[in-house]
C-alpha cells in the first residue's frame, strides 16, 4: 500500500529523509516546496501502480539566480546518460 497521503507526514518524510539541506527550505518558496512534495508522493503512488518499491525521483528547477535539482541517483557514480545536473548549473550560471 503507498504511503498514506497525510501532509503531515510527507512534509517530515521529504525533510527528514532525502537528505535536502535546509538553504533549500529557507530559498524556496512555500508553494515550490509543496509542489515537489506533491511530486514525490505521485511518484510514490506510480511505483506502487507498478508493484516497483523503488521510485524514480527527477524535479528540477531553474531560475535566472538559481536553481534546485532533486534527483535519485548513486552517490559517487556518473550517469553519462543522466540529465548532467552539473553541467547545466555550471554553464548555465556563468560559472566556466
């Protein structure tokens, strides 16, 4: 059965477990924040659909001054293939 949709409880999951640094929390509008939240618990819906206990988590967000990138992935490995997160912050704010 998926989580349950308690907002109380996403919002402490979405704090508490994917490891978001609190700038995130502190930057971002309240209502971006509620939408990835939103987000994620579809995306936990969608696997739960597919009898998948590992969902895909991809929200990205750019601004001109800033930008927010929350995305399931290996710490330490590369995805050649992913969608280059670094590259696009890098070049995108002028950094190189």
């Amino acid at each position: 059965m998926p989580a349950t949709c308690n907002p109380d409880r996403q919002a402490r999951w979405f704090y508490s477990n994917l490891g978001i640094d609190d700038a995130y929390f502190a930057q971002e509008p309240l209502e971006t924040i509620v939408h990835h939240i939103l987000s994620l618990y579809g995306a936990k819906v969608a696997a739960f659909a597919r009898n998948d206990t590992n969902f895909e988590i991809r929200l990205d967000r750019e601004e001109s001054d800033h930008a927010v990138y929350i995305d399931t992935s290996e710490p330490g490995v590369s995805n050649i293939s992913g969608p280059q997160y670094e590259q696009r912050y890098t070049f995108g704010f002028g950094l190189c």
